[in-house]
C-alpha cells in the first residue's frame, strides 16, 4: 500500500500533457463565466473552435464529462470548417480528457491520428509533445521501457527546435520514469537539469513540481532532511502565488514523508488541512484524494474502520468525477484493510474489482501488486502453495517493467511462505534477494524488517551467531527509520538469538524492550482512535459549514444567472431582427449574381473538363514512364546487391530476411570476402523507396572502394571512412541542412582464427553464445551528417573484438523490424520481440529462424502498413 502511496502522489505533482500554469479552482470558475459569456457572442467558427478549447481545458480539473462534451463539439465544428489546426488541438485535449479519466487504451488508440495531422502541418513542437504524451500512456499502462522511448524521441525533437519549455517537461516525464523504476538517484538527476530549465524559463508551476518530485526521492533514500528542505521551497512558491489549489497538493505531498517517518499525527494534521482547502475551493478531485490519504494514515494508526469511511467517501467522488486510475487504487487499499482485519472474502472482493479494471487497463504495474496483495492473503489462510504460484507472476511483473521495489516486495511475501512451509533456505534466498534488490533501489524504507527476516530464519535453522548478526544489523535500521513495529519485531529477533547462544541475560534484556515498545505501540493506538474520533468530528462539522456557505453561494448564482438570461435574451432578439432585415435586403442582390457567376462557371467547367482530360493522358504516360524506371532500378539493385545464396555460400547453416517497403530499398546487406576476411553488413540508409535506394548505391560503392580499392579491414576505420565519403559525396560540410546518412552493423569475421570484429552506427549486434544472448552495442551516432560534428562530438567510430565459439550465432538487423506498428494493440515489433525469437528458436536451423521472423513479422503486421524496409541477416558458426 505504501507504494501505490507515493505513485499517486508524484502522479498528482506532475503536470499532464500540455498544462504548465497551474490554476486554482476560484479562477477556472471565473474563466469559465467569462469564456461561456464570450462564446455566446462569437460569429466567427475558427474563434468558436479555440474558445471550445479553452473551455474543454478549464473544466478538465472541474467536470471530466462536462470537458469531453465541449472537446467534442470544438472537434464538430473544426470538422464541418476544415479547420486543421483547430480539429488537431480539440481531438488531443479530447486524448488528454480521456487520460484524466483512466482510459487509457482508448487515448492510446487515438493519439497516432492526432500526431499525423501535426506531421502534416511540420508542426514539430505538437508532434513531440505528442510523443511525450505517448509515453505518459505507457507508464500509465506499465511499460516504462516504451515509455522512456517516447520521452526520449520528445526531448531529441525539443533540443532540435531549441524550445526550453519543452525540454523541461521531456526531463521531468524521463525523470519520472526512472522514479516509477525505483532508481531513485537517477531520478534525482535528472529532475535537477529539468528544474534548471524551469528556472531559466520561469516555468514556476513546473518549478513547484519538480521540487515536491526531487523531495519524494529523498525521502525514498532515506534523506529525509533534504526531503523536507524541499518541500518547504515547493510550499514557498506556491504560497507567493497565491495557488491554495497547488498548495493543497503540496501539503497532501509533504504529510506523506512524516508518514514514512512514523510521525503520524503530523502526517494526519496536514492531510486535514489540504483536505479544508480543497473543500473550501470545491476542488472534487483534490478532495477525494485527501480523504484516499487520510484512509492510509487510518489503515497506518489501525483506525480501519475510520479508514474504510474515507475510502468510501473518496470512491464516492472518484466515481461522480470518472478518475478510474484512483478507484483502482482505492479497491486496492480496501482490499488491504480488509487483509488486514482477516476478513479474508471481503478483501479478495475488492481485489478482485481492481484487478478487473487493471486488466482492462492493461496497466501491469497495478496488476503486479495486487498479484502481491492476493498473495498476502493467501500467505494468511495458510494456503501457501497458492501464495507462492500467485505472487511469483507479480515479481515476474515487476521484473518486466525494472521495478525493484516491487520486486523486493514480493519476494519479502514469498520468503514468509516458504519460512511457513519450513524450507528455511528457500525462504533465506528470498529474504537476502529482497535486501539486495532494496539496496539497488536505495528505497531503505523498512529495511529493519527485512533484516529482521533474515534474523528469524537463521535462528530457525539454529545458526544463532548469524541470528544476532541481523538482528542487530536490524534494531539499527528500524532505530533509524523510527517505525516502531519494526524496532519490536527486532527486539524480539535479537532476544530469541541471545535465547539461543545460550546467554539468558541479553535475552531477558531484549525481551524486557520488546514488551515495552509494545506495550508503546498500544498506548498510541488508543490515543490515535481518540484523536481520530475528535478530528472525524471537527471534520464532518467543517464540511456542514461549507455546504451551508455553497448553497447560500449557489442562490446567490442562480438569481445572478437570471438577471444575466434576461438581459442576453433581449440582446440576442434584437440582434435578430436587425440580421434578418439585412439578410432580405441582400439576398435579391446575392440571386442576381449567382446566376450571372453561374453562367460563366458553366462555361469555365467544360474548358476545363477538356484540359482534365489532356492532363490524365499526359499524368497516364508519365506514371507508366516511372513505374518503368522504377522497376529498372529494381533490376539493378538486386543484381548490385548481394542475396541469400551468396550468404549460404560463405556460412553454411545461415539466413537474410529482406522485406522492402516499396519497389527499391533503402536497407542493403553488404557482403564481401578478401583472403581469410568475411565482411557482412546490414546497412540502413536514410528514407525508403527511390530516395533510400540512391542512399544504398552511394553507401555500397564507397564501402567497396573502401575494403576493395583501399585495403581497409578494420570495421571501426570502415565505418569511419564510410562516414566522410557520405559527407564528401552529398557536399553536407555545405548543405548543414542535409542529415541523410545510414545506420549499420558491420562485422569482420575469421572463421580460422574463430575472431569476430564488430563497428556499429545506431546498430546493436546480437551475439548468441551458450543458450545466453548478448546485446553489443555499437557507437550512438550515425555515418553521414553534420549535426553530431556540430555539438563538439567526436565522429570515430570503435572497433569491438569478440571470440567465437562453434555453435555461436550472430544476428543484426535495420531498424524497421522493431519499429513496425502493428499486433493487437498497434504497437511496436520492438527489440524484445526480436530477442524472444532468437531465444525460442535457439536450437532450430537458421533457415528457420528466419521462417520464423518471416512468419511472426506478418502476423504482426497484418492489414497495418509497412513503416520501412526490413533487412535481418542471421549467421551459426
């Protein structure tokens, strides 16, 4: 539950997809009376359309539904006006909308159309912010690998347009991400460079949550100190602003790290006063999400039943306002609670609900941890066969996206069930995995307990040195982290190894602290359900005070609406009129001169008619002359290029899958011999079709020239040489606007010496060897261009040396095999579809591996249209 805590929190902190000024709700609903007043007023569809807009983005942190109604109506109207722009901007609120409300798949689905027209308009900012927002989707869905993608490919286009703010926001989702993994520190980094932006940008709303974000992280490592330095900076821009909204957010941010702490009154107080601001300002979702907070603190101080009336009351508003993400989270707790009390049924209920909606996400972050979390229960009734093979398909989850936290997490629940079971090295394995995997993620939270664990289990197995090793190395960290059901879990850890050495003394003294921290615990327990009842009722007093203060606010409105109706109706009547009067007065006028402009387009329609037809002769001949030319080309470049069989010739048991987009290719495989040398290359030029095909002729004969003309045979000097004949060639010292070149992987192989050579430009080498596959990663520049040179990088590419083994395979590939859309969902082939097949198929004939490509890349592929030429060559030695 912790966890699913702090990834709501930072997702709260985080701007969504196009909103950099945070507004407080006081002026959404003045900027909204004065945007419904104006479009009344409007007569011109194109300003009708960017006020449509407007209002959409006003209501989205007010009404989800009401939001996608006008999203819809701005999208009708730019439609029905063939008004691009405008249709662009309404559809991509519209995906924003649908993200606000949890659908997911849906906004996934639409989003590719969206970015097509901006394509189609060059407008280059739209497009990577359209990227950034593919890759928001993605996490949403837990895959933080595509995610980092699409963060990636904003942030290259961003540096290219020089647009600072854009930067910023690629940095802050890159950073995210990295935090979403559990690499905290990384995260931390990366969050300092976006902030430098906002900084000189003045971006103050980015500032605000790039310091609340950079203040989660150090509390995950344990520095909380810094954590609190800044939070109290991210509460001092907000309160120069005047932003209550954003305070409010803040302050729910900050009551998480006392939380952690254990200071739960703290944590409880200021979750309260976030929660009296959001009601004053009738902020629906701040609201549910502080009574989603309050229930955790309830659930932390065993006030469950308090918990449940909060979750309750956050469910309520979730489900009015449609923010399907924080339902989930909120059947997740429940569920949780429920566990908690043994009430076993009910908590499997409410599992189960999440883990419907999670599916129909296809959000595997949430779907891992209430694999855990069902888990757990079965760990409690015992059935711990059912436990293990449960929470094993969570880690297998969390495992999958980097997660290791949550990996930590299961195999702390697997270990309980094997310690159950009595397979006290099983269950070790698993302990010390969980403290491994929390030391990577420098998440040390209750690292206490995890020791604790460890303790237990060597005691179990009557090794009571090690048992007290732990154990004290576990009283240190949960003395540290303050969480005082791990410093008496500790305690007792530590007397029972001293019980087992025998030293009764110790053991007594331990026992003696273990009874007193908890008797502690229970004190506290009974002050915190009376400050809890207290506080319930300050609380349900304040919310009566603040409906009786809206309903008052309310008759006030409806009678200001009133006199408003009234006046814009005797407006609008007169305005009528005066249109009708003018609209008789031209219409005569108008008919006399569409009949004459008739006449005469009549007369222009069969003039032209005749030119039409001497144009689709002519357009017939020179469409018949270019496919001629076309196919020619094709003719010459397969008997330039060398094939399959001269493959086969030089490597017994190998394959080359060639699928060209268009007639010509762009992609081209290399292949020469020179003494005792096999050089093979799969080279991917710049673009397709005829412009890729030039590339390719321009790329094979100075690669010829190059091996065969200068005697060159180191791949990293090749690829040099290649890279300064492409620049020589094209003349691009000159034309700083030409980057067309190629990516490649070049490979010198010796089968007597069993030596491989490898040189790569954006291209990896897959090196299969012993049942194990191995990515080798080739230089992260391309050969040709101008514009790396240009950044102060140096152009020299590496040579790697790889020892071969009989039995070894190798495989390279251009780039648009992973790059296809298609499948089910419309994603990417990807690099890790590429890797499962290698694997599968590991001991079958290259020959069928490469059916194997063929035949998955064509499922995939389906009736989606082919992105780029394919080129995959495959070689066993």
């Amino acid at each position: 539950m912790k966890k699913l805590t702090h990834i709501l929190l930072i997702f709260i902190a985080s701007s969504l997809f196009a909103q950099d000024e945070a507004k407080t709700p006081e002026f959404q609903i003045t900027r909204l009376d004065s945007l419904f007043l104006e479009l009344d007023k409007i007569m011109i569809d194109t300003v009708k359309v960017n006020v449509l807009c407007e209002i959409c983005l006003e209501l989205m942190n007010y009404s989800l539904d009401s939001a996608m109604v006008y999203c819809k109506q701005a999208k009708k109207l730019s439609k029905q006006i063939r008004f691009d722009r405008g249709f662009a901007e309404a559809f991509y609120n519209e995906i924003v909308t649908l993200r606000k409300m949890g659908e997911f798949k849906t906004a996934l689905d639409s989003l590719p159309k969206v970015m097509e027209l901006y394509k189609d308009m060059d407008d280059v900012i739209n497009v990577a912010q359209c990227e950034l927002a593919f890759g928001m989707l993605a996490a949403d869905l837990g895959n933080l690998q595509e995610a980092a993608i699409y963060y990636e490919k904003a942030l290259e286009k961003a540096k290219k347009m020089n647009d600072l703010k854009m930067q910023g926001r690629c940095l802050n989702s890159i950073a995210i991400n990295y935090y979403y993994r559990g690499e905290f520190k990384e995260a931390i980094t990366i969050f300092n460079k976006s902030l430098n932006i906002a900084k000189e940008t003045k971006n103050t709303a980015l500032q605000v949550n790039l310091y609340s974000n950079i203040a989660s992280c150090f509390n995950l490592v344990g520095n909380i100190d810094t954590g609190i330095y800044y939070y109290d900076i991210a509460l001092e821009l907000v309160r120069n602003e005047g932003d209550r909204s954003k305070f409010a957010s803040i302050m729910s941010n900050y009551a998480g790290l006392y939380e952690d702490q254990g200071d739960h009154e703290t944590s409880y107080e200021m979750h309260q006063e976030a929660l009296t601001i959001r009601l004053e300002l009738g902020d629906k979702h701040g609201i549910a999400q502080s009574y989603v907070s309050i229930g955790n603190v309830d659930s932390r101080m065993y006030r469950y039943e308090a918990a449940i009336q909060n979750y309750m009351r956050g469910l309520k508003l979730t489900e009015e306002i449609g923010d399907i993400q924080t339902i989930n989270v909120i059947l997740n707790n429940i569920g949780s609670l429920y566990a908690e009390q043994n009430e076993f049924e009910k908590a499997l209920e409410y599992y189960d609900k999440a883990f419907r909606m999670r599916l129909k996400l296809d959000d595997r972050d949430g779907l891992a941890q209430i694999y855990t979390n069902i888990g757990r229960v079965f760990l409690r009734k015992n059935e711990l066969d059912l436990a293990i093979d449960t929470v094993q398909v969570g880690l297998k989850l969390f495992r999958s996206m980097g997660n290791q936290d949550g990996e930590a997490f299961a195999h702390s629940i697997i270990g309980k069930a094997w310690f159950k079971k009595k397979n006290y090295q099983k269950a070790l394995d698993h302990f010390e995995k969980r403290v491994e995997l929390k030391q990577i993620s420098g998440v040390t939270s209750n690292m206490g307990d995890a020791y604790a664990d460890i303790s237990n289990t060597h005691y179990s197995m009557g090794r009571y040195e090690s048992a007290l090793d732990y154990g004290h190395i576990a009283v240190q960290h949960s003395r540290y982290e303050g969480a005082k059901e791990d410093i008496k879990h500790a305690y007792l850890v530590v007397s029972n190894a001293y019980k087992g050495l025998n030293n009764f003394g110790n053991s007594l003294k331990y026992f003696e602290k273990y009874a007193a921290i908890k008797d502690t615990i229970a004190e506290d327990l009974k002050n915190r359900n009376l400050l809890g009842l207290q506080t319930e009722f300050e609380t349900k007093q304040k919310e009566k005070e603040i409906q009786l203060l809206n309903n008052q606010n309310k008759i006030q409105e409806l009678e200001t609406d009133k006199q408003r109706t009234f006046r814009n109706i005797t407006s609008v009547g007169l305005i009528l009129v005066m249109l009708l009067a003018y609209m008789l007065y031209n219409r005569f006028r108008i008919k006399q001169k569409a009949n004459t402009e008739l006449t005469y387009k009549n007369k222009l329609i069969a003039e032209q008619k005749d030119a039409l037809e001497d144009m689709n002769t002519q357009l017939s001949k020179k469409n018949k002359s270019i496919s001629d030319s076309i196919n020619y080309a094709q003719r010459i470049q397969e008997t330039i290029m060398p094939t399959g069989e001269r493959l086969n010739e030089l490597f017994t048991d190998s394959f080359l899958y060639f699928k060209a987009k268009d007639v010509v290719s762009g992609d081209f495989p290399w292949i020469r011999k020179k003494g005792d040398d096999i050089f093979v290359s799969a080279v991917d030029c710049t673009g397709h079709g005829v412009p890729g095909a030039m590339m390719s002729m321009i790329g094979y004969f100075i690669l010829n020239e190059t091996v065969l003309g200068h005697n060159i045979y180191d791949p990293g000097t090749i690829l040099d040489n290649l890279h300064g004949g492409v620049i020589q060639t094209l003349k691009q010292q000159k034309n700083v606007a030409s980057h067309d070149g190629m990516d490649l992987a070049f490979c010198k192989i010796n089968l007597k010496e069993m030596k491989l050579e490898y040189a790569g430009a954006h291209r990896p080498l897959y090196h299969l060897s012993n049942g194990n596959l191995n990515e080798i990663k080739g230089n992260r520049f391309p050969v040709g261009g101008t514009q790396y040179a240009k950044l102060g990088k140096e152009i020299k590419f590496d040579t790697q040396i790889i020892s071969l083994k009989k039995g070894d395979s190798i495989y390279m590939y251009s780039d648009g095999l992973p790059d296809q859309l298609g499948g089910f969902e419309n994603r990417k082939f990807a690099d890790k579809q590429i890797q499962e097949i290698i694997s599968e198929n590991k001991n079958a004939p290259m020959t069928k591996i490469g059916e194997a490509f063929s035949q998955r890349f064509d499922g995939w592929l389906g009736d989606s249209k082919q992105l780029d030429d394919v080129l995959l060559i495959g070689i066993r030695f």
